[in-house]
C-alpha cells in the first residue's frame, strides 16, 4: 500500500522547524504544562510515529479506562519532572519515535516522546544541542513508558473487502485512521504518473470523485455498486468505468492512500482447465478431456524472469499456447498483439513493462520478448482478465483454471497416468561451448521414448557458472509468492540464476541432496541457451543464445 501523508509532511516539517528555534526555558516550558489532567479537559489523544500508523483514541466515552490510567500515570509523573537541560537521543530524532500527544478542549496541546525506556517533553534547540524536560525517577519514567507502550495499536488504516470486482459489483471501503471528511476516487493506472498533478482535491486530471464520506471518531465504512457511468471527473463530467487496472484513492485529513484495484469484465466464461505436462497437452472443458496431445517444445510454459524490472520467476507461455490452447484470441496489429479482442481494449508490446487497457495500465510484471523463437508474455497478471489462476505441479506439470477453483478430477486422473513407458540409453555427452561436461551427481541420458535428454541439474548449472538454491515449501496461505501458484503435492522449490536469467521449479517427489534431473530443452529454454543434438554421437551441445 502505497502511503503518501501531508499530514505527516506537515508535522516532520513542524518537528524540524521546532529543533531550529531556540528553546524555551525551563520556567516557562513547565508552565505551558498542566500539572494535573482531567478526563472533562481531553478533546483527543494521538499516537503516532514516522513510519506506522496507530489509533487514535477520539473518543472519550468509549476509550475512558485508557485514557483515565494514561492521565492518572502523567499526573504521577509530572511531580518528578526535572529541570530543562539537554537531552541526548544519540542519532535517533524525535519524528521517528514514539510520540503521544494531548490535545485539551482549551486548544492547548503537547507531546511526550517515548526512548530509551523513559519520557521527554521537547522544548527545543539551543546552542548546546537538543533541550527538553525528563521523568527523574526512573522507576515511574519505566511504569510511564510501559502503559504508554501499551497502547500504541497499529490502525488497518485503509481496507477493502476485494481488489477484483467486476461492474456490478458491490465494494466496501473502510478506515480507522481517517479525519474530517472522506474523498474517496477511482484512478487509472498509468506510467510514468506524478501525483498530485491536478488542482485539490484530485490527484490527476483522469481521476472519478465516486463519494464524500463524513468520518466519525476517526472511522467510516462506504459501500458503493460499480457502475459504467459514476462518480464525476474533475470537468464535471460523468466517470467511465471499464475494465483495466486502476487505483482506489482515499484523502482524508490532508492524506491519500492509494490501493491498486483490478476491474474485469463482467462475462463469467465457461470453466476450463488446461495442463501442460512434460510436453503433452490436456484440455478440460464441459466435464470431459477434449484434447491430448504432445506439442511443439518450444512453446511449454515456462517459470522464468527476463526481466530487470522483477527478480522473482514468474509464469510465461508463448501466443500460440495463449491462442490455441488457453482460448485468448491473439492478433498481431503492426508488432502489438491485442489479446482478448477488440472489445476487451488488452494490448501489449514486446520490451515492455506496462500493458495497455481502456486508458489503464496493468503491470506485467515481466517483459515480452522473444524465447526459444517464439514471442512468450508474462501471464499471471494478465491471466485475471480472462479468468484464470495458474497451478504448478512440477519442473513440468502446471494447469491453468478458468473460473475454476480446483483441478477436474477427470484432468488429475490423466496427469497421474505415465506417458511412455522409460525407453533410457545411457552414455549421453553433453558439451557446454565445445567443452564436454563433467557430472559426479548422476549421469545424463537420453529417454527414447520421450524423446528427451535428461541432465543432472545442479552438475549442469554449476558447469554453465550459475547458481541454485533449494527451499523447503512450508509457506502458509498467505504467502503471496508461492501460495497463489502452488498445487497440490509440491514439497520444494529451486531457483536458477544464470547472469539477467532466473529459473523456478517445483518439485513434487524430489527432496535436498538428492539428484534432480531436468529435460535439457527445458533448461536450455529457461536459460537463453541454443541446443543441438547429435543423435548419431549421442551428444548434446550448449550454446550461449545471442
């Protein structure tokens, strides 16, 4: 969540302008302190550091035993209050500390800084430094410290009950850490963006004001329908609403928080699912297998990052798997592909981070480019726009869902049916630019059969000067790397970095220190590699692509 606070720029900025003035005096600051406090005399009490967000307590009523047991421990503490002198917080300063500030119905307000186990009120700066009051007995400056600790409870702060609706959708936004009044926007995704770059209360010109929304103690809670046509633009025209990716805007009290949200088309397509498995492919639809067959290897989906942009392995299949396998209608317009259709507005460019979507811009994640010969895009953010989630089963083996929350049983009992029957020749050479290849962890051969040479994988890409690592799976639901891609059965993970290449693969029998074997097209695919083979001499050769 992206976090951009006047609020918080205006009080640094305040902070600041306070430890350049010079200081008060010890008289005089004591006096602007009350020395006794009452319930009757609280408007409000604030908690607040730079970097985290905490509730406030607005409301006294609801909040009286907490505020009661803070006020009781100051009125202690405010007895044992020495003389002004100055204060020592090493390199810490006081905007990235623990702060609790009072303000009193009378306007009057101060603050008290929580370090070191002990309490200050700031006064200023002087000549020798940093100049404030203490808490002497250390003993009651702990207690203070402790109960004013306590209560420092991290806000939610902006919430929304989804970030994928589609039109007609009910969505709910909510806050506990809003002032004021609630301005609450759709905005279209594009880049590069600077925000604010329209006059107040818009942060860009293409933003929708959908609702105003009056806050009370801090809190509200706005549902709304999404609709075509709401909300008005900043000329007074009606918002148009289509799918894409956009943010939902919340200004409230000086602050906005912008939450990325996925609008999608409102057609529920028909369920399907759609495995690649170790060079066949499976296609389920209508509670049948309508197609197996084995394909061209240069178009299985692979686990890969081509992309400087994002160093984590992400989900790439090539236009022909998109097209003739997935369903997505593909078109070529001039070296852009609309996917999709032209009512669904979904371009993309190779190179390019960014795709295009009815004035939006959804982040890929990755960049299109060109593999193996073939043109492969990142999937896994477009794939929410056609309704599917991807599954990875395997080095091999992944299934792709469309409006489907789990595999068809009819495609698990086919995927755990063995292809062919192993037809292995052993003795296979494997060259890595005219060198012939050394293995100690197991030996590489050639499966007839399949039509595949298999390498032992940490042997070959410690021969080719990259690097593997191995990781357990024991991530929870909510890991949002692995969870969302992760099927039934796999134990482990291993991610190949071979210079701007990274590749991913899970595992489903394979645990650490044994061998694990890969087919050696694949690898070579991932890997920006050129392979040929030499059926006559059993020897594969490895070339670094261009």
């Amino acid at each position: 969540m992206l976090r951009k606070s006047l609020h918080k720029i205006k009080k640094m900025f305040f902070v600041v302008m306070v430890l350049l003035l010079i200081g008060l005096s010890a008289a005089s600051a004591a006096e602007s302190l009350p020395n006794q406090l009452s319930l009757e005399q609280v408007e409000r009490v604030d908690f607040s550091r730079a970097d985290t967000a905490y509730l406030s307590f607005p409301d006294v009523e609801n909040d009286r035993e907490k505020i009661l047991s803070l006020l009781n421990m100051y009125n202690q503490a405010f007895k044992t209050i020495g003389p002004e002198g100055p204060v020592d917080f090493g390199a810490d300063i006081p905007f990235f500390m623990n702060e609790v500030s009072i303000c009193l119905k009378d306007g009057q307000s101060f603050s008290i800084y929580l370090y070191d186990q002990g309490i200050y009120y700031i006064t200023g700066y002087q000549e020798d430094g940093l100049h404030g009051f203490q808490v002497t007995n250390q003993a009651l400056g702990k207690k203070f410290y402790d109960l004013a600790m306590s209560l420092f409870v991290p806000a939610r702060e902006v919430t929304l009950d989804c970030r994928e609706f589609k039109l007609g959708d009910q969505v709910t936004v909510s806050s506990d850490h809003a002032r004021g009044e609630a301005l609450i926007f759709l905005m279209p995704t594009y880049s590069p963006c600077t925000i604010p770059s329209a006059p107040d209360p818009y942060p860009i010109p293409e933003a929708i004001l959908l609702d105003r929304v009056p806050v009370e103690h801090d809190c509200f809670s706005h549902t709304f329908t999404l609709k075509e046509e709401m909300g008005k633009k900043m000329d007074g025209s009606p918002g148009q609403i289509r799918p894409g990716e956009w943010q939902l805007v919340v200004s409230s009290g000086g602050g906005s928080t912008f939450l990325p949200v996925f609008i999608l088309p409102p057609e529920i397509p028909t369920p399907r699912a759609v495995a690649y498995d170790g060079g066949r492919v499976l296609v389920w639809q209508e509670g049948k297998i309508q197609f197996n067959a084995q394909i061209h290897p240069n178009d299985q989906p692979l686990l890969i990052n081509n992309s400087k942009f994002n160093s984590s392995p992400i989900t790439y299949i090539s236009l022909s798997f998109l097209g003739q396998y997935l369903g997505v209608p593909v078109e070529n317009a001039g070296g852009k592909f609309i996917l999709g259709g032209p009512e669904l507005g979904l371009t993309v460019e190779p190179d390019r981070k960014y795709a295009r979507m009815n004035g939006t811009m959804p982040y890929l994640s990755g960049i299109m480019g060109k593999n193996g010969g073939v043109w492969r895009l990142p999937w896994e953010e477009l794939a929410r726009f056609f309704s599917y989630q991807v599954k990875w089963l395997g080095p091999e083996k992944v299934v792709f869902l469309r409006n489907q929350k789990s595999i068809p049983d009819e495609m698990l009992s086919e995927l755990n049916k063995p292809q062919f029957n192993s037809d292995i020749v052993q003795g296979v050479k494997i060259s890595l630019a005219g060198e012939n290849t050394i293995y100690s962890s197991g030996k590489p051969y050639f499966d007839r059969s399949a039509g595949k040479v298999m390498v032992p994988l940490r042997d070959t890409i410690a021969a080719l000067g990259g690097k593997l690592v191995w990781y357990p799976i024991d991530y929870d639901n909510n890991d949002p790397l692995h969870s969302r891609r992760l099927g039934a059965g796999v134990i482990s993970y291993m991610e190949v970095t071979l210079g701007n290449h990274v590749w991913g693969l899970y595992q489903g029998t394979e645990k650490n220190g044994s061998t694990t074997m890969v087919q050696l097209r694949q690898l070579a695919l991932a890997l920006g590699y050129q392979l040929t083979w030499d059926s006559q001499n059993m020897q594969a050769n490895l070339v670094a692509g261009k």
